[in-house]
C-alpha cells in the first residue's frame, strides 16, 4: 500500500511541478519521459520511507505535516549552501554561462544537495525509525527528494529565481505528501 500511495505521490509532485512551471516559468512538458519514471521511481522510495517510519510519525492530519517539515528543513541547508555561494550561471535563460569551473558545479551538485540530502536523511531515519532498515529508505528518499524538487538548488542560487524555486519546491513536497499521507489512508481503509 506504501508503494502505492508513494509512486501516486510522486506523479501528483511532477505533474504540480510541471504546472507551475508552465504557469510561471515556461512549459517543459518535453520532460514527462524522464520525468515520469524518476518521479514514480522516488515516489517508491518516499512510500518505503514512510512505512519504515509512519508507526513513529504523529496520526492524520498532522503526517504529512510533519513529513514535509522534515523535507524542507533537509532541502533548506542546500539553498542556503547556495545562496552562500552565488550563482554559479550568468543568464540562464538567454546563453548560460559558467561563473564557476564545470568540477565545481558537480561537485556542489553532488556533494551539497545529493550526498548531503541522502545522509542527512538516512540519519533521521535511523533516529526515528530506529532500524537500519528505516535508516536505508529514508536515506533513498532524501536522495530522490533531493534529486527531483530540490534539483535547481546548485544551479540558482544567489539569482533573484530562487524565490520561485522555494514556492515550487513546497508546492511539490507538499502536494506529495499529502497524497502519499491520504492515498496510503484510503488504501489501507479499503483492506
């Protein structure tokens, strides 16, 4: 049933994603084909995250709540490691340039968002769930949240987007977790 609620969790985060996106940015629904399979893969992940965990997590309505502090506050430390560090493109829009050596962008990317997303993650999961096993999905779906709605933290950091980011990433992981929290409901209700 996690896996369920998880995967339609992560298609509800991609296609609010994408909508804002649209509405706000420009479309880039060229993205569903990758996009589709990355948001249900991490969607598994986020659902296995909460099966380890949701015996320790406060009841409805306060689950997804307290899901999505959790996800904000891991994202957080990344958008201020960003901003600290300024922009690492001159217009992104109109003929990107580098600020920074190529290295350095991955290694912010990798080190800063993703590795930092995946341990930070893992630790509280571990701290929460109090397996190793709880330790390991939340770990997965840091990384999956980090590497879906967080994704543009690196690379926009220190530019007046970032405001928008910020919308769009709590829009997605809240939408997401209120669909995880409710659709895991109603399926174990339907049992």
């Amino acid at each position: 049933m996690v896996l369920v609620a998880g995967s339609a969790a992560g298609g509800a985060g991609l296609l609010i994603f994408l909508v804002l996106h649209m509405l706000w940015i420009v479309p880039i629904w060229s993205i569903l084909p990758i996009g589709v399979p990355l948001a249900v893969g991490g969607g598994l992940a986020v659902g296995w995250a909460d099966g380890e965990l949701r015996w320790r997590l406060p009841e409805r309505p306060w689950t997804a709540r307290s899901m999505m502090d959790v996800v904000v506050l891991i994202l957080l430390s990344a958008v201020v490691l960003a901003e600290r560090h300024g922009p690492v493109f001159t217009g992104m829009l109109a003929d990107p340039a580098p600020t920074v050596a190529p290295w350095v962008i991955v290694a912010r990317f990798v080190g800063e968002l993703l590795a930092k997303a995946t341990i930070v993650c893992g630790l509280i999961g571990r701290w929460i769930g109090q397996t190793r096993r709880a330790a390991l999905a939340t770990g997965l779906a840091g990384f999956a949240f980090a590497l879906g709605p967080g994704h543009n933290i690196p690379l926009i950091g220190g530019t007046p987007r970032v405001g928008k980011e910020l919308v769009m990433m709590i829009a997605v992981i809240g939408v997401s977790a209120l669909v995880l929290v409710e659709g895991h409901n109603c399926l174990s209700t339907r049992r």
